[in-house]
C-alpha cells in the first residue's frame, strides 16, 4: 500500500505544482510561523472534487470509518495542495494543509510521512491521528 501511496502522492504532487497558484503574503507569514522550510515551493490547486486513489464503493466504505475520503475540503500532497472551491478561501483548511506540508518536511519526506500517517489513520482513526490532531491544533493557532 506504501509505494502506491507514493506514487499516488508524487503524481497529485507535480499537477498542484504546476497548474496552482503561489501563496499569498498572509499564506507565506502562516507557513513561516509553522515552520515550513520551503514555503516558497507550496502551491494551492482549487479544484471541484479532491482527488481520491480509490473507486466509489471502496470510498463509500471508508468514509464510514471516519476517513474524509470524497469530503474533504482538502488535501496535502507535500508541497502541492489541493483545495475544494467551495472551501479555497478558508483560513483554518488553507493553514491545516500547510501544517501537514511541514510534518512532510520535518518527518524526512514522502516515504516516512505516508508511512507514520497511514499507520497512524489506519490503527487509531482519521480524527485520532496525532499527525490529524496536530494539524488541526495548529491551525486554530495561527488563524486565530
């Protein structure tokens, strides 16, 4: 499951850096005040629908595990973020994305974020997941 969340990652990843915008000054103080070492490779992608690695019915069944697969405002894939319209001018999901970009960075990159991340979503659940909690801890922080 690891190399394809890798892959899945890496590809979603390069279509956000390339086709999404750069963060605005308010963006770049926040991601400076979170700690990322390279805010200036960040871009946000606003997009209709997340991107999802699974089917319908497999989505369908993970969201009754608690996973926001499908509903989710957002979506870190490192350094590219993916935000849904509807939600692309919320500070709080904009600054929780920009946290996971930071654990992706502090953690030593894809491999041992998705690895931390997957066991943690996977043994605890998606809203038990320190790497969760923190992101969303944080982000009250900074937007406040």
């Amino acid at each position: 499951m690891l190399p394809f969340a890798i892959w899945w990652v890496r590809h979603n990843e390069k279509i956000a850096l390339r086709m999404g915008r750069k963060l605005n000054d308010e963006e770049l103080d926040w991601a400076q005040q979170i700690g990322i070492a390279h805010p200036e490779k960040v871009r946000i992608l606003n997009v209709a629908k997340i991107p999802t690695p699974v089917p319908n019915f497999i989505e369908n069944l993970i969201q009754r595990k608690g996973y926001p697969a499908g509903s989710a405002g957002g979506m870190c894939m490192r350094y590219g973020i993916y935000a849904k319209e509807k939600y692309a001018h919320d500070k709080s999901l904009i600054a929780h994305e920009l946290v996971h970009t930071h654990q992706f960075e502090r953690l030593g990159g894809l491999w041992y974020f998705l690895k931390l991340y997957l066991q943690e979503t996977l043994i605890l659940g998606y809203a038990n997941s320190p790497l969760e909690i923190e992101a969303n801890s944080t982000a009250d922080i900074i937007v406040a």
